[in-house]
C-alpha cells in the first residue's frame, strides 16, 4: 500500500485533481453522470457523488470498510482506489459542492430537564444539526447571527482548512464576529474524513448551546454493519457560561482567587437527566415534560460505528458500555489502526469513532438493557451531578425498563489520553528528526500570570494572556512587521519540514511573574493535525527530553492533553504547509477565554494569495463595527475573544 502514499503528488496531476494554486473555489455542480454512493446512515436519502470520475466504482460495503472509490476500468496505470491507506494530505477525490445554513439564535432551551434561561443554539436545537459532506466535497455554510447581545463565528473543529485560512471561524483572528442579523459564508474543502464538531468560537459562546456534529463520509479501518450519528458528550451549565465565567476570573482587587465554576450535568447528544424538585424550583421540569432517556437499539451479531465527541466547557469523561467491548479506529479526523479496550478517554475537543459488537459478554442481562456511562475523570471537571449512567443500549426494542447491569470492573478514571502505542496511524508520518525552527525559542508555559491584566489574574501561554480587538482580525494585518504583544503571534516562517513546539505546565524559565496551577490543559492546534513527539507529567529537560521525542508514526491528532502532576509537557510537531494564522489554545473554554491561547502565524507572505478576496472579511467587520458603535454602553470585552 505504500505504493500510493509514494507516488501520491505525483497522481495530483494525473488525476487532474485541483492544484493547491487554485486552491479549493467551490465550482457549480457538475453533471451527475459519474459515480453515486449511498453510505450507510441513520436518515435515508443521502449520497455521496463523484461527478467527474467516470467508470469508478464504490468498494466500500459492510466487508470492504476499508475501501471507498476503484477505477473498474483500470484506466488509471498508476492509482486505481481511494481507500484507508491513501495519503489524504496529498490526494482526494473530487466530490460535490454542498450548502449549508445555520441560523444561531437566543433560545430557553432545557437538554437536562432544567430550563437554562441564556441558552443559544444553531437552528432551533441543541446540539445543531448534522452537516453531512463526503471525502473531497466542496462545502459552504451560510452563518446568520440573531444572538441580540453577541457576535458570532464558527470553527469548524480539526479541519485543516488547506489554503482557506479565512474560513476558520476565529473572531479576532481570521474574522470579525458576525453582527446581528449577518451572514457570513465559510467555504472549505473536506480533504479529511470522518467525524468531528463545529462551534461559536466568539467568547464563551459554546458552552451556552452553539455546538453541532459535523460528519465527512469516507473509508474506515475496520469493518461495521451499521453507523450511529455523531454524538456529543458534553458537561453542561444551567447559568450562562458568561456569568460563570466570573467564577474563574476570581477578583483581582479584592484578592479572590479564581476557580473553575461548578458544571451542573452531563448530557449525551442534547438529553440529560438533573434531579430537581419541581415543586420548590420552577426551573425543574416535571418528568412528563423532559426528553426521555438517550436509548439504541441493538441486534444481536452486530457491529455498530459510535462516533464520539467530547465537547465538554471543562469536563473529560471515560465512555463506556456495560459488558461491551470497544474497538477504536480514530482518533480525531485520523484513522488508526483498531485496538481493543472496555473504555476510552476522552478529553475536550476529542473524538474518538469505535466499534462496538452487539455481544454482550457474561453476566448477559435477562432484560436485554446496558448501560452507555459517561464517568468525569479524576480532577478533570467539577459537576454537581455528575450520574455517570446516561444512555442505554436495548436489544429489546420495546422494552422500555432502566438496565440493572453494572459496569467494567477495575475502571481508570485517571485523567490522561489514551496510551500513544495504541493510537498508531494508518496512514504513517516518518517524522523528520530536527525541526526547522528554534525549539527552545517555542517553548511555551501554560500558567497562570502573577501580573494582573484587564483586572483579572489570567492564564497565559506566552508572556501575555491572549487578548483580541474583535473590530481588528491579524487576518487584516498581514503586512506587519511588528506585532500587540497581547496577539501572542508566534512567527513561524518556513516552507518545508516540521515545526515543534513544546508546552510545558512548569516554570522552566524561572520567571517570577509565572504563577503555576496544576491543571491538565487540552490543547489544541487548529490548521493541522500535529503529531505528539512527548507527552508526559514531571519536568522537561531542555537537554535531555528531545532524545526521547517519538519520529516513528507517532499518535496524530488536534487535540492532546497537557499533563500536569504535578507538571509535566507536551512536545508537537506539525507540517509547515498551510500558510494561515492558526490558533493554539486549551479548550477549557475558562482557560482559552482567560487567555490561554496563541496565534502561529504561518509563512505570513504566503497567505494572502491563498485568499480570493478579503471583500468578505472586511464587510463583516464594517458590520460589526456599526453593531458595536449602537451597543458600546451595554458591551463589555472580560476576555482574551475566543
Ligand atoms: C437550518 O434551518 C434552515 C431554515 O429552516 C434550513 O433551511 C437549513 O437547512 C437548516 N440547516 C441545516 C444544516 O439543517
Ligand atoms: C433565524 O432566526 C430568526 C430569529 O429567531 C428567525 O426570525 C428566522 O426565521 C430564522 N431563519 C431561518 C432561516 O431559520
Ligand atoms: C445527535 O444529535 C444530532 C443533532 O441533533 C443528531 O443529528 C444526531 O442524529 C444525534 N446522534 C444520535 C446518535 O442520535
Ligand atoms: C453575550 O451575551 C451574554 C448574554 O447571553 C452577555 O451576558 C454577554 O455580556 C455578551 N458578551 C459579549 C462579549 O458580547
Ligand atoms: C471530555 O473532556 C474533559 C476534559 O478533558 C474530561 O474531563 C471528560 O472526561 C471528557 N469526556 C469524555 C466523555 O471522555
Ligand atoms: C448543586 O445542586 C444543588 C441541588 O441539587 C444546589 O442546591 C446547589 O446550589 C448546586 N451547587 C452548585 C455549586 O451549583
Ligand atoms: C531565538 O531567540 C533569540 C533570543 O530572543 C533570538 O536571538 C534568535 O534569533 C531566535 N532564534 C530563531 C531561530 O528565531
Ligand atoms: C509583571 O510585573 C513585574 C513587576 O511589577 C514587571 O517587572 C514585569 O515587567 C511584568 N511582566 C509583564 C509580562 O508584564
Ligand atoms: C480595535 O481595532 C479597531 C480597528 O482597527 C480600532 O479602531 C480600535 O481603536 C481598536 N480598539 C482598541 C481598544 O484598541
Ligand atoms: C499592525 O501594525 C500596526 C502599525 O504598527 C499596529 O498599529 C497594529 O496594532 C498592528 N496590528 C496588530 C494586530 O498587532
Ligand atoms: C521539577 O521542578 C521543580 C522546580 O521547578 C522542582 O521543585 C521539582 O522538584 C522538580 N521535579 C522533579 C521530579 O524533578
Ligand atoms: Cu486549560
């Protein structure tokens, strides 16, 4: 199978796929005569289409999930399939183009059975609804922000956005918030598969309902019957995440130190169960009015596709199913080679897509009903209740009775990813063994500042916490040569090789205005996937830590966990070729709004000609502005923007 990741650029052109200097326009729909898929899907009536390759054929089918397209002619010598093992950073195949709207909206929404006044949600419904693409789609999403008091944007979680910077859905960073009652139109290409999330990334608008599952059909790297939907697994709040975020910030002048805010639940896909007295609390919902309890059914002999997110404000969770086994096959947007574990970790922004064979092991429940639990990891989030029992697995589809099973024995909650030598890519990365830029100089300290700024001891990343002007995107500013320290802009200027960056949750630089928190920070790196060179707790060793940096395929994903016990490192390495201004930050949504975060501006002079034009950047950003100007009584900026 190497013979294709080998000759893969090659095949760029004798595909004629789009050369990466035309970057990924969405063209007019082609004539539907070339090849239709329908995957197998909850809702009926969705394909895939590959207009212009005629003669291919699809290979994918319950046997065969390793497969997607095959050229039946043959006509191709040197590239006859796209399947699991094609390296999908070089080569796609074309799809179609596929529009989208989303309409973020103020709503009284109640997921867990407990009215949450300031909800706002995408289309009516939390989580929104599923975007559906397929492998090599072209995609454009209408955003209309009706949310009276805010902005918003949305990032479309753990896509590279390749040569489409602009789309990338970061106020402050590639955008303006969208102004009420505008719409921006975010165009990209699917060049990865599987499934992810998308999400406001204006403030700490997320954790308040604007989330949704977004799923790219493509080949998987073991076989299953049937596929679930996305599911997002999410702590949840009944307060707006705007006021709990006062919680955090603490108050400088009169010394209280911050602290994470108490989560109230956890709800699975938009349902949840909080236990409240209806006749003391009008905001408790009787049991007749709250949505019944997240259930599946199984048939016996069956494999089943979960795809899971987590996208928690502050909490990971351990995902389970009572005398069930899970095989894992992704991690993020990159298929693994399958391992067997009872449970899987997943931190923040994670996902993680498993198969789960309907056979149940021994004691086997007489009623036919498991329990799906979802536990809160060790020191990983504070939720009031946090009843890990939320969803059940039926081979009885009319039994309507809770399970009585119980769960895996000997179950680590412990707070940390997955064991890198289980998460092992299908598709390698021989990772160059000397980066192209100054490791040390990127080295960064994920802390919490002993200067005070904007009135709050916040978190930082480098020598300022991240603070953003929404009125003025570094998107805007690409002739810079100097920068607002408070951007946190990281030049990264190379055209080939890796770039490392190293992360620590020590104070390795002895800076006295550095104060430390143990806290294990999700990180995230947006326009890449990036691979985990190290990643563990204790201290890092400028000498000796990069003589155990791992180059042999190492685990690739968006997101991975800082450690911290109480300190510890995270060593990434990602490719320098997607010229953009990409955001690093913790997806904590406290920790990213406190200022965790920083911006790697990527081959600054590449950008603009990767950009058909700004025209739509800078008319959002005139309508914010006049936004701005009738509301700046009642604004009021208490973090970094994102
Ligand atoms: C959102 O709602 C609009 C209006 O009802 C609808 O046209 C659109 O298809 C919906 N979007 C999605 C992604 O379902
Ligand atoms: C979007 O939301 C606004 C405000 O709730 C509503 O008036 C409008 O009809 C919605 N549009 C669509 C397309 O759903
Ligand atoms: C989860 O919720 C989304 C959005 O409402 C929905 O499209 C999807 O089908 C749900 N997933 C499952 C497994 O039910
Ligand atoms: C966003 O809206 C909430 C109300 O839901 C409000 O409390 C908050 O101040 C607004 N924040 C910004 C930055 O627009
Ligand atoms: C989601 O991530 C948070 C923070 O890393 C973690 O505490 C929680 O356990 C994760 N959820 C799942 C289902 O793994
Ligand atoms: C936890 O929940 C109880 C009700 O079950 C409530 O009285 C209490 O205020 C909650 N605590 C926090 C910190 O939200
Ligand atoms: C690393 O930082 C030092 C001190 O700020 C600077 O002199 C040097 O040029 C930097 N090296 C690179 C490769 O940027
Ligand atoms: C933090 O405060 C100290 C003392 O007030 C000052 O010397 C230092 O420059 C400040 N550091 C930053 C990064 O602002
Ligand atoms: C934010 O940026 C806008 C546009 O560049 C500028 O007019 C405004 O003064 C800036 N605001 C602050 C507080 O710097
Ligand atoms: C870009 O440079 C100008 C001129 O020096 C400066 O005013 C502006 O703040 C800079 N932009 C950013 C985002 O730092
Ligand atoms: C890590 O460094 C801190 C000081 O920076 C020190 O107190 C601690 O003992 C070190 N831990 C180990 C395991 O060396
Ligand atoms: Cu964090």
């Amino acid at each position: 199978m190497g013979f294709f990741t080998d000759c893969s650029k090659a095949l760029l052109s004798i595909l004629s796929l789009t050369p990466a200097s035309d970057r990924y326009s969405s063209q007019q729909p082609l004539p539907l005569s070339g090849i239709t898929i329908e995957p197998e899907k909850a809702s009926p009536g969705f394909t895939c289409q590959y207009p212009s390759l005629k003669g291919w054929k699809s290979c994918n089918g319950p046997h065969s999930r390793d497969c997607w397209l095959k050229d039946s002619a043959s006509k191709q010598p040197l590239f006859s399939q796209y399947d699991i093992h094609t390296d999908y950073e070089s080569v796609f195949p074309q799809g179609i183009h596929r529009e989208y709207w989303l309409n973020v909206t103020d709503k009284v929404i109640s997921p867990d059975g407990y009215l949450k006044t300031e909800g706002k949600v995408l289309n009516g419904s939390y989580p929104g609804p599923l975007i559906e693409a397929c492998w090599g789609d072209d995609i454009t999403v209408h955003v209309t922000n009706y949310v009276k008091t805010n902005g918003s944007t949305i990032h479309w979680h753990g896509l590279r956005q390749f040569h489409t910077n602009e789309a990338d859905g970061v106020n402050g960073v590639t955008q303006c918030p969208i102004a009420f009652g505008d719409t921006f139109d975010y165009n990209f290409k699917a060049l990865q598969y599987g499934h992810t999330w998308y999400h406001s990334h204006y403030s700490l608008q997320y954790p308040d309902g604007v989330a949704g599952p977004l799923l790219i059909h493509g080949p998987s790297s073991a076989n299953w019957d049937e596929a679930w939907d996305p599911i997002l697994i999410s702590d949840w709040s009944h307060r707006s995440a705007f006021q709990d975020f006062y919680v955090e910030l603490g108050n400088a002048t009169s010394g209280v130190r911050g602290q994470e805010p108490t989560m109230q639940s956890i709800v699975l896909n938009g349902t949840g169960n909080y236990i409240c007295d209806p006749s003391t609390d009008r905001n408790c919902l009787p049991p007749k009015e709250r949505k019944p309890i997240f259930s599946k059914v199984f048939e016996k002999g069956k494999r089943y596709l979960l795809r899971l997110v987590n996208s928690s404000t502050e909490s990971a969770f351990v995902f389970t199913i009572d005398n069930h086994m899970l095989e894992v096959i992704s991690t993020d947007l990159v298929p693994i080679h399958p391992f067997k574990t009872e449970s899987i970790h997943i931190g923040i922004g994670q996902r993680y897509a498993v198969i789960v064979e309907a056979q149940p092991s021994a004691p086997v429940q007489e009623d036919g009903n498991y329990w799906i639990r979802t536990v809160v990891s060790d020191n990983c989030g504070t939720i009031n209740q946090s009843n890990p029992e939320m969803g059940v697995i039926r081979y009885n589809a009319r039994s309507t009775a809770l399970p009585t099973s119980t769960n895996h024995t000997a179950l680590s909650t412990v707070c940390a990813d997955e064991p890198p030598e289980n998460l092992v890519p299908v598709v390698p990365w021989p990772v160059d063994h000397q980066a192209v830029n100054d490791v040390l100089n990127d080295t960064f300290e994920a802390d919490v500042s002993k200067n005070e700024t904007h009135g709050a001891f916040r978190w930082d990343l480098t020598d300022t916490p991240l603070w953003l002007n929404f009125s003025n995107p570094t998107i805007l500013n690409l002739g810079n040569t100097t920068w607002n320290p408070e951007y946190a802009i990281i030049d990264e200027n190379y055209d080939r090789g890796y770039v490392y960056l190293v992360i620590t949750s020590e104070n390795i630089r002895k800076d006295p205005t550095k104060g430390f928190t143990p806290a294990a920070h999700p990180i995230h790196l947006h326009g890449h996937d990036f691979v985990i060179l190290a990643q563990s707790t204790g201290n890092y060793s400028v000498a000796e830590t990069p003589k155990t940096f791992n180059f042999n395929n190492p685990p690739r994903r968006d997101v991975a966990l800082l450690p911290a016990q109480p300190s510890g490192y995270l060593a990434i390495g990602f490719k320098a070729d997607n010229p953009g201004v990409w955001l690093v930050h913790c997806h904590i949504a406290w920790h990213a709004s406190s200022g965790l975060a920083m911006q790697i501006l990527e081959r600054q002079n590449d950008i603009l000609p990767t950009i058909p034009s700004l025209d739509p950047t800078r008319k959002t950003c005139q309508g914010w502005d006049t936004w701005l100007a009738s509301h700046i009584s009642t604004f009021d900026q208490d973090d970094s923007g994102i």
